[in-house]
C-alpha cells in the first residue's frame, strides 16, 4: 500500500498517523509496527478486544449475583443480566447503521470508556439505583463495540485470513472466560470491586493498541457505495433480500446463539440439582469446556482457511447437535468425555458465523450486517434461557429424575438440528 492509500485509510477508520505526535502516541504506533511485521502476531493483536469484552461480560454475568446477593434475590438479579438479551436487540442495529468506515474506531474508543466508566459504577456504586445505571452503560456500550468490531474486521484482515482471524477472537474470547471463571471468584473474596475493576482496566487498556494495529494495516476495501450511503434500515432490509444466504445464516446464528443461552443458563443446575452433584463437579465441567474452547479456537481458524469455513461450520454444527442430544436421553458420567468433544464442536460453530458473513457480503454493507448479527445473536440471549425455562417446567414429568433439567438438552439440540437446513442453503461463492 503506498503513502496516499495508507493516510485514507486510516482517515477512515477514524485516525491519522499524526496522532503519534501525542504522549505516548509515537510508542504505541511503533508497537504496532513491530506486531505488523509478523502476520501471525497481528493476527492475534486483532482478537485482544475479544479478550476485554469476554471478561467484561463474564464478570458482569457471573459475579453481578454475588456484588448483590444482599441487597436482591435470584429473581431480581437474575432479571438485571436478562437485560443483556433486551441490549443486544436495539444497540447492534442502531450502530450498524451508523458505523460508516470512518466512524468505526470513534464508536470503538467512546463505547471503552463507556464500558469501563459502567464497570466502575457497578463496582463501587454501592446503592441498587446506581449499580443498575453502570450495568446500563456497561451493555449499551459492550454492544456497540462489539458491532463496530465486526464491522472493521473486512477493512483489516485478508480474505485468506479470516478463519485465523475469527480462531485468534475465539482463543483470547476463551482466555477471558477463564479468567472471569477462575479468577473472578477468588477476587470478589478479596475485595468486591476487584474483578469489575480489572475488566474495566483490560478494556482501557487493550482498545488503544488494537487501534493502532487497526491503522497500520487498514486497506483501501470500501465499496463507492458504502462510501457513499449511510447505512439505514431501509439498507439493512435490502441488503437481506439482495443476499438470501445471508439471511438464512443470521437465522441459523439466531438458533445457536438459542442453543448456547440456554446451556448457559441451566447447565450448571443441571449438574448440582438435576443429577445432584456436588459444586466442584461443576467446576470440572467448566474446566473441561474452557479448556476445549483454548484448544478449538485457533484450530477452527486453521481449519476453516484450509478447507472451506462453510464446511468445517456444518461438520462442527452435526457433531455439536450429536452430542447436545446425548445428556436428554443419558445422565451418566460415562459421558464426561463428550464434553469435551462437544465443547469443541460448540466453539466452533460460535467462532466461524462472521467469518462466513464476511464470505457473503463482497465489497458493501459491513456496518449493516455487523448490526444484522448482533441482532440475530440478540433474538437468541432471549429465546434460549425462557425456551430453556419452559422446557424444564413443563417436562419435569417426562423427566423426573433430573427435576426436569434434563430438558434443556432438547432445547438446544431442536434449536440446533432447525439450523442445519439453513446453514446447507447457504451459498458461499
């Protein structure tokens, strides 16, 4: 790329190589000069906002109940992180209409220090009244990060490295899982604000770096019509019926995203109430799943680039759906194994989805559909847990034995067996 294409695209993606004239600014763009000169690091500088974002929403989502077990009950509580699927439903659409290239890293540098100022309120608001007004900005700005996110990954990574890329968001998207897992717990026994504190110091942190690695390797790739039109909701609409593939993908997205929350949010009963076992059985569990997911991130990347995403997405999706079903019809340890493999499969089909969309769209509509699959992802946070919730209620019967928890195994493996027909009608050319 020479000099003049190099000062447009970063002028588009809302900086200019000037800004190494502030403090600090010279060193960080030499930093990601350095991360450039190798492609494989670069890479895998590009996934560190997946890390912060992890960890902000696993802590948020897990430790929330424990910061407020005083003040509320499960119900309540539980209903302030339902606000996560009500978020992920209007904020993605609202920015993907507005993340034109130039606007991306403004949405992405706003929404840090939106997310990190809400992290801090919840850590140390105290008051109910306050804390619910940190978990506000913390998802308002969570979502619009993610999607601003999404839709910069088509003007900085190569078509031949997209499964890498998504596998590099993947591995540090499980790295920060763990952390908020394992060393979230142990803080919030130290001091309740910790945990919180350190997500909102990782995003401060790492959105500036990832920035300037965004602007050294940006590429002239906007088509004259995403320069030229804002997108909107009448763009959007088009955009779906232009592509159908596209649409029966978001659809199939919506379903796993279902299957996911619903896991998500009952598994961990399932384990202690429904086969009554003890808590650090659960733990084993968990381990087994990050630990799969550290490994079947990077390899879903390698794989996808190597043999197609689109198919290594449908084989992973077959053998996820396989083994969901598995725990409905048997509860017994001799399963544990197949946890892993479908903890490797469930990964999968959560790291390859935008790397197949980024297959679909060409050279347009990248803040569109970027605001179309957080949509798509927010239909499933809120279908999965109430379908998950229902199942158990109304099956408890059929399912006697695991207090009926045993049914939230159908839901994920119907929602995942419906979007196997729409993930075979995509076409990916």
């Amino acid at each position: 790329m020479d000099s003049s294409e190099g000062e447009g695209a970063s002028q588009r993606l809302g900086g200019d190589r000037r800004q190494g004239g502030a403090p600090g600014g010279a060193a960080l763009a030499g930093l990601a000069r350095r991360l450039n000169r190798g492609r494989a690091r670069s890479l895998a500088a590009l996934g560190l906002p997946a890390l912060a974002l992890s960890l902000g929403v696993t802590t948020v989502s897990g430790l929330l109940p424990v910061l407020l077990q005083a003040d509320t009950g499960p119900l309540a509580a539980g209903a302030l992180v339902g606000l996560e699927g009500i978020f992920a439903l209007i904020v993605p659409s609202a920015v993907g209409r507005r993340a034109r290239p130039g606007a991306r890293l403004r949405i992405i540098g706003l929404a840090a220090l939106l997310a990190a100022a809400g992290l801090v309120t919840i850590a140390i608001g105290g008051a109910l009244p306050i804390v619910v007004v940190g978990l506000v900005a913390f998802y308002a700005a969570y979502f619009a990060y993610l999607t601003a996110y999404f839709a910069m990954y088509p003007d900085i990574v190569d078509e031949e490295e997209r499964g890498r890329s998504q596998g590099a968001q993947g591995t540090w998207r499980a790295l920060g899982l763990a952390i908020g897992f394992v060393a979230g717990p142990a803080l919030i026994g130290l001091w309740s604000a910790a945990p919180f504190l350190l997500a909102a110091v990782v995003i401060v942190a790492v959105t500036p770096l990832f920035a300037a690695i965004a602007v050294e390797r940006a590429r002239d790739q906007e088509s004259e019509g995403e320069l030229g039109t804002p997108p909107s909701a009448g763009s959007m609409r088009r955009l779906m019926s232009e592509r159908p593939g596209l649409a029966r993908l978001l659809a199939a997205n919506a379903l796993w995203e279902t299957a996911l929350a619903a896991l998500r949010a009952f598994v961990v009963l399932f384990l202690t109430v429904g086969l009554d076992r003890p808590e650090h059985f659960a733990s084993i569990v968990l381990a087994i799943v990050v630990g799969a997911a550290l490994v079947a991130a990077p390899l879903a990347g390698w794989l996808a680039d190597r043999l197609g995403r689109r198919r290594v997405l449908m084989w992973a999706l077959c053998v996820y759906a396989a083994c969901v079903v598995a725990p409905a019809l048997v509860q017994s340890v001799v399963l544990l194994p197949l946890v892993f493999l479908a903890a490797l499969a469930a990964v999968t089909v959560m790291t390859l989805p935008f790397a197949v969309v980024m297959d679909l769209l060409g050279e347009g509509g990248r803040g569109e559909a970027a605001g179309l699959f957080g949509v798509s992802r927010g239909l499933g946070l809120l279908a999965g847990p109430l379908a998950a919730g229902a199942a158990i209620t109304l099956l408890e019967p059929v399912f006697a034995d695991t207090q009926g928890y045993a049914a939230l195994f159908v839901v994920a493996s119907v929602a995942l067996a419906a979007s196997i027909p729409l993930l075979r009608g995509v076409r990916v050319s």
